[in-house]
C-alpha cells in the first residue's frame, strides 16, 4: 500500500459489502480500488453487480461523471450566512440533510448549492447553537429554490419540529436510488 493509505478494518461484526465498497482513490502514482472480501461479493445478491461496476472505475473509467470541484464552509456569521443564501438563490437545485444526536435535537444542517458559472458545489454546514442559527436554517429551507434530500420524510419531519418547513422539496434520492438500481438493497 502507499503511502498515507490504509484500508478500512472489514473484519468482525460490522462487516457489509457496503463498507468503502467501490471506493477509488490515487495514492500518489497508484490508483486504489478498494473492495470488499470475495465472500461478500459471492454471498450477497447484489455482490456480482457492485462488483462489476466497481471494477469499471479501472477498465472503462469514462463511464464514470468527472468530479466537480466543492468548496466547504462551516457558516457561523451573518455575513458567512448572507453569502451562503446568495448562492442558495442563485443555484438551480439545492441539496439539504440533516444530522441529528443526543437529546432529540438536529446537531448538524447541510446543504449543497451548485454554482452554474463558476461550475463548482458550494457545500455549507451550520451547526444549530442558538435560536440565530435556527433562523438561518429556516430561512434556507424557505428559498424558492427546488430541494433534493435523501430520505426526505426524516429530515422534514425534524425540520417542521423546529417550524422550519420545507419550500419546493420536489426530490428524493432514496426512491430515485431503488427505481434506477431496483437490484441494491433496500435501507
């Protein structure tokens, strides 16, 4: 292995074939796939097809989108905070999730907003302390911009407990996900 590489620990109970499954990365000249232990490959309904699709990033890499570049803020200012809603309102789509903990409370609020003429993600993080950073979160939520989550009811069921309805959610990764790869497991 290469330098600063070190593969994940697949060994013990919380073996999956979804554990860094499929993930690439160059390792100073040498490009990595990580892959899960063949019997997970062999055992699994879906193994054969991740499998193959995983190897695809080495033998037909331009199958694969290009990355795109993503600058990442932590917004903990109003003026941080009016730059982040600027580019929320000018993005064509919005990306938003959230992270909940301890104590029945959201501990983290992200979202992504892509910026068409600089054509880079602009992820932002705000990390709920007081009620300013609630306000902000729902001012987000509110632009009138179309949203995409992954396994939205979750989320928006958390964020209307914070009275931070959702405007224009209009996409869920979670049913797009299973009606395009139908073979994959379910949540």
């Amino acid at each position: 292995t290469g330098k600063g590489f070190k593969p994940p620990d697949t060994d013990g109970p919380g073996e999956s074939i979804h554990n860094y499954g499929g993930t690439f990365s160059r390792v100073g000249k040498v490009d990595c796939l990580l892959l899960p232990p063949p019997k997970l490959i062999a055992t699994t309904n879906e193994g054969e097809w991740l499998f193959k699709r995983w190897i695809s990033k080495i033998t037909d890499p331009d199958s694969w989108p290009t990355e795109i570049p993503m600058k990442w803020t932590i917004v903990q200012t109003i003026a941080g905070f009016r730059k982040a809603l600027e580019k929320t309102k000018a993005s064509p789509l919005v990306s938003l999730d959230i992270e909940t903990g301890d104590y029945l409370k959201i501990r983290e609020f992200g979202w992504a907003v892509y910026d068409e003429a600089e054509k880079t993600v602009y992820s932002y993080v705000i990390y709920p302390q007081c009620l300013e950073d609630i306000e902000w979160v729902r001012e987000i939520c509110d632009t009138d911009v179309p949203k995409v989550m992954q396994n939205g009811i979750y989320d928006s069921s958390w964020l209307l407990a914070y009275n931070s309805p959702i405007r224009r959610w209009e996409l869920d990764t979670l049913g797009m996900m299973h009606s395009w790869q139908p073979e994959l497991p379910r949540d």
